[in-house]
C-alpha cells in the first residue's frame, strides 16, 4: 500500500468515525436526548466536513506532485534520517534526538489513552443512565 493509499484509506476512516459519533452523540438516552453532547455531535460533524474538503484539496494537489514526489522517493536521503544512517555528527546529537522522538512518541501515546479513557467514561456514564 502506498502512502498516497494510506493516506486516503486514514482520512476516508477518520471521516466515517467522526460521522458516527456525531450520530451517536445525538441518539437519544433513556428515551430522552442528552443535550450535553449536542456541541460534541457539532464539533464531530464540523470536522467531518473540514476532512472531507482536506481531502479533495489534497487530492487535487497531489495530482501535481507526483512526479516530484516520485523523484525524492527513490533518493538515498528520503530513506530515513541521519539517526538510522548513523551519520549524525556526534554523540550528543544522537542522544538529543532519541530523547526527543521518544517525547513526541509518549505525549503521542498519552494523548491517545486520554481520548480512549474518555470515550469509555462515556459509554460507562450513559449506560448507567438507561432503564433496565
């Protein structure tokens, strides 16, 4: 799968999940809507709307760059960066960028388990609503 497949394969994804949310924000609970969740489903729907033109645009765009983007592909230095060539000048610089990649990495990783933690939170807080 190329990146321009990939690409269009995460957007096209993230799309259909904002979308559901969205409806399901909306659903109602306990035979009643929950009005609390109206500015979510909004946001959901807006950037739903926002990655749809994203993608078009991109599209449009990227019809034009395939041939630099080809070019640089198949470069030795579009390969990977210095760390995994082992070029990178000294040891420091080294040590710089792999405590840096792993903090990108971790706030990455902990931004993520907030939104999941969230969502189940959620899920929890709305059942507990419903009638048995």
């Amino acid at each position: 799968m190329s990146l321009k497949q990939f690409h269009i394969l995460f957007i096209s994804l993230a799309v259909v999940l904002l979308i559901g949310f969205g409806i399901w924000t909306q659903l109602p609970v306990g035979g009643q809507a929950a009005a609390a969740y109206l500015p979510w489903g909004l946001f959901s729907f807006l950037m739903a709307g926002f990655l749809i033109v994203y993608e078009v645009k991109m599209l449009k765009r990227i019809k034009n760059l395939v041939v630099p983007i080809l070019v640089f592909s198949c470069s030795a230095s579009a390969e990977a960066c210095s760390m995994c060539f082992s070029t990178s000048t000294s040891n420091q610089a080294q040590a710089a960028a792999v405590k840096w990649g792993v903090l990108s990495l971790f706030i990455i990783l902990v931004g993520v388990l907030i939104i999941l933690a969230k969502f189940f939170y959620s899920v929890a807080k709305k059942s507990r609503q419903l009638p048995i």
